[in-house]
C-alpha cells in the first residue's frame, strides 16, 4: 500500500500572511501509478480536500492546499483524510465499485430526501 515516506521532509510553503493557504507537499514511499493517481484525485474531490497526487522524476508525493485560518487539529484532520484515501485508492484499484452499487446509493439517498 502507498503511505508517507516517514524519512523525507515534509514540505510547507511559506506565506507572510496568516489568513492565506500555504501549500504543503506530502513524500511518498512508493512510486504512483496513473490509475492510483486517478482515484486518488477524484476520492479527494468527493471528500472536499484539495489534494492531489503527483508522480515526478524526483519523487512521488500529495501536493495539498493547506488552510493558514483554521485550528491546529483541523489541520491535523485534513492531512488525516489525506492520508486515510492511500488506503481507499488503493482498494479501488483492487476492486472497482460497480456502478449499480453506486445507482442504488444515490436512489435511496434521493428517496430518503423526500420523507
């Protein structure tokens, strides 16, 4: 499974601005894949995380939008999620979910709505 490189060093883009978003680059261990990439990105969109997967020569990494006006543990809550999709991108790849499965749950949702 893909997960952090605990060796590298974490990168964090400096701002001069506490309001702003510093952009945070998040090592590897393994080289990515299109296909993990893929759903890596689109498992981030359905979360709402700015996250992004990336495979360059020099490494593989998540390249994140980090918020500078949020608490501490929210932050530690967003780099968590980050890091909990490794693990479902890397189930995807294993067994895509069929599309019925993915019909039936927007159905039930939209019934559910109107009670």
């Amino acid at each position: 499974m893909t997960d952090i490189d605990p060796r590298a060093e974490i990168s964090i883009g400096r701002s001069y601005d506490v309001n702003q978003d510093h952009d945070g680059v998040i090592p590897l261990a393994e080289r990515l894949d299109r296909e993990w990439i893929r759903w890596y990105q689109r498992l981030a969109r359905v979360k709402g995380i700015s996250a992004r997967a990336e495979d360059l020569p020099e490494e593989s990494s998540v390249r994140m939008d980090i918020p500078g006006y949020v608490a501490p543990d929210r932050i530690r809550a967003l780099l968590d999620t980050a890091r909990a999709l490794f693990r479902e991108a890397g189930a995807a790849l294993e067994k895509p979910p069929r599309i019925a499965e993915a019909e039936h749950a927007v159905r039930l949702w939209w019934f559910e709505q109107g009670r």
